[in-house]
C-alpha cells in the first residue's frame, strides 16, 4: 500500500491497462469512462503550432480536457486513433500509433502520432501528444 491510503502501488501492467482502456473510451467517444482513467488534475498537453484552431497548449484537470475534445469537431470532421505500440518503463507509457483525421471538407490522411502518458496511483497525470503539426494543419485547412 501507498501513502494514499487504500489504493495499491500500481505495476507496469496496471499502467498498460490504464492506457488500453482510455484507448477504448476514445474509440467509443465515451468520455466518461475517458476520465475515470484521469486523475483530476491531468495534464492535457497538444503542440503549440494548434492554437490558431483552437487545439493547442495545455488544457488541466476533467474540465481541460472536455474543453479540448468539444473544440475538435468545430476544426475537424472526425478522427480516428490506431494505437500501434505501446513501451512502458515506471510511470511512463510511450505509444506509438496512426490517426485517420478527416477535415470539414472530408478529405482523410493517415497520420502518425506518439503519445507520451505518465500515471501515478493508477491514473494517468499527463498526456502529451506529439506529431507533424505542418501535415496536420494542412488537412484542417483543406
């Protein structure tokens, strides 16, 4: 047991469940079971290059990160994520994966993307996405 009281120190494997399972949530577009997988003050972290639409910087905490996902659709019209790979090393997951993003216009590419996860007492406390955001705003603009 931890210093937080009940809840168990969590093993690489628990780490690696987290992350499937805000996966899946994704994939269901069921945000409620995507923040149970977040602790309450998460960092939200998209490169800066997407201010401009909105996307950009850091968002905190549940109320951060439903900010962010309810400003996607007014700059895209869907996406995708195929996480492809996942490393785990203490509290970190790296995940190497595709997105098929499809702009207002609908027009789809297939995108790579590594996201970089850290987790303490079983829920994640900071996601950083990382890609090419050239090829990304292009699409948006398209």
């Amino acid at each position: 047991m931890n210093a937080r009281a009940d809840r168990p120190v969590p093993h690489r494997t628990d780490h690696l469940e987290t992350i499937h399972a805000a996966y899946r949530a994704f994939h269901r577009r069921d945000v409620e079971a995507l923040l149970a997988q977040l602790d309450p003050a998460v960092e939200w972290v998209h490169p800066a290059g997407l201010a401009d639409h909105g996307l950009g910087g850091t968002r905190t905490g549940h109320a951060g990160v439903r900010e962010f996902l309810a400003g996607v659709p007014a700059v895209l019209g869907g996406m995708r994520l195929e996480p492809r790979e996942f490393i785990s090393s203490g509290d970190r997951v790296v995940v190497f994966g595709v997105r098929q993003v499809t702009s207002l216009s609908g027009r789809t590419e297939t995108l790579d993307f590594v996201h970089s996860w850290t987790l303490r007492d079983g829920r994640a406390i900071r996601m950083e996405d990382i890609f090419d955001t050239v090829r990304f705003v292009r699409l948006m603009e398209s």
